[in-house]
C-alpha cells in the first residue's frame, strides 16, 4: 500500500460496506500510529485521523467465525441461564 491509499476521516468515515468480516479496518491513531479498529470507532473517536480497508485475505485461508478447536461463546448471544430450584 502507498501512502495515498489512506483515507481522511475528516472527508470520509469508514462503513460496514469498507470493513473486513470482523468490521475491522485499518487505521491511523495520531499517537499510537497504524491499529486495526472497528470501523464505528470512527465517530467516537477524534484520535482516528486516516483509515483504510484491511487486505482480503490470504489466498487458500478460508474464514471462519469461530475456527475450529478455539470457539468461544459469544456473550451477548448466549441464553440467560435460569436456575431451577428443587423441591
């Protein structure tokens, strides 16, 4: 990538459309330098100067949600546990 690939988010904020399967992109923090973020961190933040869309990935690397062997429960999806009392 060259340095006009990136994108200034005073012009343009990233969308879903612009991020990875994660809804990652990558982006320019005016302290911390290059970070991969959400791309809704862009309107809560005013430390994300420039962003770019993360590259596709590798050729022959599928993607996965949760890849086999290292599934995690997502928290906000999982079922609110009940206790059942016993007689």
């Amino acid at each position: 990538m060259m340095e006009s690939d990136w994108i200034d988010a005073r012009y343009r904020k990233p969308t879903k459309e612009d991020a990875d399967h994660k809804g990652c992109v990558i982006a320019w923090h005016r302290y911390d330098g290059t970070m991969v973020t959400g791309w809704h961190q862009f309107g809560r933040s005013e430390f994300y100067t420039h962003w770019m869309p993360a590259p596709k990935p590798p050729k022959g690397f599928p993607l996965w949600e949760n890849p086999p062997g290292r599934a995690m429960p997502d928290p906000m999806l999982a079922e609110k546990k009940t206790e059942t009392k016993k007689p």
